[in-house]
C-alpha cells in the first residue's frame, strides 16, 4: 500500500520539538489519552477525528505544555519486606 509522503511522520520533525524520541512519543501518548477521555466525556469531535494524530498535530504546533519530573526512590522501599 503506498503513503503519499506528506502524510509520513519523519522522526526529525519529532526530535526538533524533544530530543528524545522516546520521550516524545510518551508526550504524545498522554496527550492523545487526555483528548480521547474528553470524547468519551461528551466533546463533539471533528469527523474523521483520531486522538493520536491530534496529539501528534498538536505537539508541532507547540500546543502542548510538559515537564518531566525524575522520581528518586526511597533506599528503605527498595528493600522492604
């Protein structure tokens, strides 16, 4: 099956907003599940609407806001009983 080449998503065009593209895939995938639980709450999507590529959309557009937050563990949760 043939992708015309504008609808690919060329993973430079990801890095340029977050240098890694782990993590960016992992903005993308919580912003995609924030917009899909407004739909299932009653928001009236646009036809065709697909959270993912939405969230994709927004993330180029500087749309969506995010800070990651390093959790450290606790030394004495590690080796509880």
């Amino acid at each position: 099956m043939f992708t015309p080449l504008e609808k690919l998503v060329v993973i430079e065009k990801v890095t340029k907003k977050i240098p890694n593209r782990y993590e960016a895939v992992r903005v993308m995938a919580c912003e995609a599940r924030r917009l899909n639980a407004l739909v299932i709450r009653g928001a009236e999507p646009v036809e065709g609407f697909k959270p993912t590529t939405a969230a994709m959309q927004r993330l180029f557009d500087d749309k969506i806001e995010y800070a990651f937050v390093e959790k450290t563990a606790d030394p004495d949760e590690l080796f509880s009983e």
